[in-house]
C-alpha cells in the first residue's frame, strides 16, 4: 500500500526518477487532469478540484511520512492535483498546446516564487502544510492564466 501511495504521491513516479525539478517533471500529470476538469460545466470545476486539493492532503502526509523530509521535493501530489485550480474557466480544449505550455510554466514560476501567503503556509504540518501553499499558489496563478488567456488566445 505504501508503494502505491508514494507512486501517486511522486506524480506516478516522476518526481522519484526526475534528475533534476522533480516538482516540475512531477506535476506534468495535471496537464491531462486538467484537461479532464476543463470538460466539465464550470459550475462542476470548483468543486472538482476542492475535491483533488482534499485528495492530495494524505497522499502527501503519508509520502512525507514514508520519505521522512518536510514537503519532500519528490513529493507532487500537490502539484498535479491542484494543477487544474489554475485553469477554472479556460476553454482548454479550444486552445493551442502553446496555451498549455504558458500556463504550466506560470504555475510553475508562482510556485517556486512561493508569493505571499504561500511560503508561510509550509509551517503548517504534515499534508495540510504540502498542500495549502500550492491551493494559494495556484489561486494566483489562475489570475495570471486568465490575464494571459484573455490577451493572447481569446
């Protein structure tokens, strides 16, 4: 059991076997989750992903357990399940891959910049803390997504 949590954890194993930017190659899984939650009703999105954000609390608690350091780099969950918080609302299958592209780097750029709150949310133990800097992080990122939406792909 603790295999297969760490495997999801680590973005199905990519943030274990990354040689470097294990958050980066980690979190390439919510590209496709994201995907998935832009074809529901936007009404469905929110809680869609309220829903994975929830998910990726003890996946991430029981990978930091299990790897025995605080918000483990190798640990992604809690980039690739809330990677789709970052494009609520955006047409993504009406889009070019370069809209993609612009999007998974901005998330990425917020999240090792870490704005405010989102570095001091990491002082919160165990999933929780894995987790809730990235929900802030993406929440910054879905406004800058939309400003890039709305000035370069609409």
């Amino acid at each position: 059991m603790g295999k297969a949590v760490l495997f999801v954890a680590s973005g199905f194993g990519l943030g274990l076997v990354a040689p470097f930017a294990p958050g980066t190659f980690g979190s390439l899984p919510g590209v496709a989750l994201a995907y998935a939650v832009s074809s529901l009703p936007v009404f469905l999105q929110l809680p869609a992903c309220l829903g994975f954000a929830f998910l990726a609390i003890p996946f991430c608690g029981a990978a930091e357990r299990m790897l025995g350091i605080k918000d483990d780099g190798r640990i992604t969950a809690d980039e690739w399940m809330l990677f789709p918080i970052a494009t609520i609302g955006i047409p993504l299958a009406d889009l070019p891959w370069t809209a993609m592209a612009a999007f998974f780097a901005i998330v990425r750029i917020i999240d090792i910049v870490k704005p405010p709150p989102c570095r001091s949310l990491q002082a919160i133990p165990g999933g929780r803390g894995i987790v809730a800097d990235d929900f802030f992080a993406n929440i910054y990122a879905l406004g800058a997504n939309w400003l890039v939406y709305a000035a370069f792909f609409r």
